[in-house]
C-alpha cells in the first residue's frame, strides 16, 4: 500500500510543471544600423531561442530601433561573438534575470494579507480587492462579470462613478501580456485613488460624478496567474493550440483589426501568435462584447501595457493617418506633458505604426474601428534598465504620473463631447 502511494506521489509531483528559473540568463540591447544588421539579427532569432522584450518579435525589427532580448545562459558567448564579428553596437542590460526577478519585491509588507497599492499583487489578492471596494465604496464601485477566461476564471471589470443617469464612458483595461506586472498595479491604484478622493478632490468629485469608468485590472488572468506561480516571464494566455509543445496565444493580436494582414503571425510558439480566427480566445470575445453592447457611451479607450514610455493611438495595421490623427496627438501631447511634471519622465507619443512597429489585431485599433475614435495605449515605465521587471519601489511614482495623464485625456473627453 505504501508503494503505491509513493507511486501516486510520485506521478503526480511529476505532473506539476516546476517554477522555471533564470540563473544567469541575459537581456542584451542591440541596434542594428542598417538592413544587413537587421537581417543578421533576425537570422540569429532564426537559430536561437531569442525571448523578445522589445520589440515582441524578430519579425518587427527595423533599423535604428533599440532591440531587447533574453537568452539562455549557454547562448551567450555565442551570440555575443556574432554582434561583435558583425560590429553591432550592443550592450547586456541585466547580467542575472533571476536576480533581478527576486529584487523586484524591493517593498516591505507592512501589513501581510492586507492589500498594497505599493506591492504587485498575485491574481487572487486582486480578485478579492474587487469585491471589497464594492464593498468600501457601494455608491461609487460595481462589479461586473463579463466572461470567463480559457482556464474558466471570472473576468471583472470595475463600474467606477456615480451611478445614476446615463453616462459617458471611459473604458481603461491592464495586463493584457502577462509578464506587464505595473499594468494591473496602475489599474489597482487608479480604482482606488479615484474613489478614495472622491469629495475631496475637485476635479475627481466633478469627473466621477459627469463620466463612469469601466477598469478591467487584469485581462489575460490565466497567463498573470502563470507568470507569479511558473514563469515570470510568461506573455500569452494559456490555450492550447495546434502544437502540443507550445501554448498561448497573443490576446492582443486576436482582435478583429486586419486580423489576417500578411505580417500578422500564426507561428502557435511565436510569442505574438494571434490564434485560429479573431476573437478564438475567451477573453478577447468577453472584451469585445461586452464593449459592443456599451460603445454608444464609450468617449475613449485606454489599454495600459509596458514598457518603453510611449502614448500611441490607431493605427498599428498601417501607417495611413487616421481621420482624427491631429486631435489625438493633441490629446497625447497634453497627456504626456502632464505626466512629465511630477518626475520629468519623458514619453514620446504618435500613432503605433509609426511609433514602435506595425501590428495587427490590436484592442485599440480594433476599438477605433468599431467607433471609439479616441483609442490610447500606454507603454509605462521604463525604457530598458529593468523592463518588465520593474521595481515595487517605483510603483507608487509610476502610478502618479500616470494618473495625471489619465485625467488629462478624462478632462479632454468631458469638454469635448463627440
């Protein structure tokens, strides 16, 4: 009986997948100067198994542009040797992963078990914080269940303002990638910060009691959920797809936004696969919907993602301005202006093509699309030095500044209705 017991045991700690470790693994920066370097570096993602921070992949390298990535502890020397037979400019942004991964958690808990606005907090943490600010601020917070996820979690978004009378609306979602952990932080802080001033501060009282928010602080649970028990570094979902070695699909690249251009990716191990149709993933159909059956009162759009310091707005799919181009780089100038004058943090802004790469399948073009002609994504801090290893230490002054663009575009938005 004891032997099969030990068996049992045995198999079954065989099952769980263990938490992966980055002892000693890299991010290196490169910046190719020309098309030969480019294609040098996408021949070395070819042959390698390049993690890619920035840009997602190989496939949006282009010249001039500063190109993160992580590699195994054994590629090293290898590649190295390369950049510098090719003489590529290139420098090692974090000598350990591991190491930077454990001194993330740089806050001490005063208060275990108690919600932090200070600390990142894992999915079940959040999932309780949305039901007690129902419970703190009744008059002010709602939660909606709009879905579930592929591992069947409930997706909830936040209602944040008065609740009588119809409204316009700002619809506000973080963590789409996973491994983006300031994201679903800034969703946390803004709840809070806009209830919790609510009466005290001027302008807060007049946005919540004119505007509703609707604030999804986690879109891609299951891959969040991943990345805090398995895989820091983990940015898809965590469907099944049609290679049994590889898992996930990029949620934002399954919207229905040229879903199926050309330099869209159905690699199912790329990490910027964008699934079998737009919307096949749970949660991208949850979002969808559930802004289809609201778009008449939603004024504007924002997803926040990380990192790279940069407000974008529609298109990503193609370069071609779209109609309203002038007005949401006026919007983003007055947005990130305002964000610089607590810290002097510098964002650049302009439409995601041309900004950083063209994508396809995107929320935000997708929302544009579909009639939200006032579409952002933030990429929060930093440019490069932690990435998406961002310290807790400077979750509180990203929150900040943050904040004060988000009420910019909201003031924005309240005196100009569409």
């Amino acid at each position: 009986m004891k032997f099969v017991l030990l068996l049992v045991l045995t198999a079954s700690t065989l099952a769980i997948s263990p938490v992966r470790r980055f002892d000693r693994e890299k991010v290196l920066r490169v910046r190719p100067q020309d098309e030969k370097q480019v294609s040098i570096l996408k021949n070395l993602a070819d042959t390698n198994l390049l993690d890619f921070w920035h840009p997602s992949s190989a496939h949006d390298i282009i010249p001039k542009m500063d190109v993160d990535f992580h590699i195994g502890k054994d590629q090293f020397q290898q590649i190295q040797s390369t950049l510098e037979k090719n003489e590529m400019q290139h420098e090692v942004l974090i000598y350990d992963l591991q190491e930077e991964i454990e001194k993330q958690f740089d806050v001490k808990d005063d208060f275990p078990g108690r919600h932090s606005y200070s600390k990142y907090n894992n999915w079940s943490k959040i999932a309780a914080w949305t039901q007690q600010m129902t419970e703190k601020k009744p008059e002010l917070i709602t939660r909606v269940e709009i879905g579930q996820t592929g591992e069947n979690n409930p997706m909830y978004v936040l209602k944040v303002g008065k609740k009588s009378g119809q409204r316009r609306v700002i619809f506000m979602d973080c963590g789409v990638h996973a491994r983006e952990w300031i994201s679903p932080a800034f969703c946390q802080w803004f709840v809070y910060q806009a209830a919790n001033t609510y009466g005290k501060n001027k302008f807060m009282t007049k946005l919540l009691n004119e505007m509703n928010f609707y604030v999804l602080p986690v879109f891609n649970i299951d891959g969040y959920i991943w990345s805090w028990t398995k895989n820091r570094m983990w940015r898809k979902n965590r469907a099944k797809t049609s290679d049994s070695n590889c898992t996930g699909i990029d949620l934002n690249r399954n919207f229905n936004a040229s879903w199926d251009a050309k330099f869209g990716i159905d690699n199912p191990c790329s990490e910027i696969y964008r699934g079998t149709a737009p919307e096949s993933e749970k949660e991208t159909k949850a979002v969808a919907d559930f802004i289809r059956r609201h778009v008449a009162s939603i004024e504007a759009y924002v997803s926040i993602h990380a990192y790279s310091q940069m407000l974008m707005f529609p298109y990503g799919y193609t370069k071609v301005p779209v109609k309203n181009n002038e007005e949401l780089c006026k919007i983003s100038k007055i947005a990130t202006e305002a964000l610089a004058t607590l810290y002097d943090t510098q964002y650049i802004y302009g439409p995601i093509a041309k900004t950083i790469y063209l994508t396809s399948g995107s929320s935000v073009d997708w929302a544009y699309d579909f009639g939200i002609k006032r579409s952002f994504a933030f990429e929060l801090r930093d440019r490069g030095k932690y990435g998406f290893l961002l310290p807790e230490s400077q979750i509180k002054a990203t929150c900040r500044e943050t904040m004060l663009a988000i009420k910019s575009i909201a003031k924005y938005v309240l005196k100009n209705p569409l």
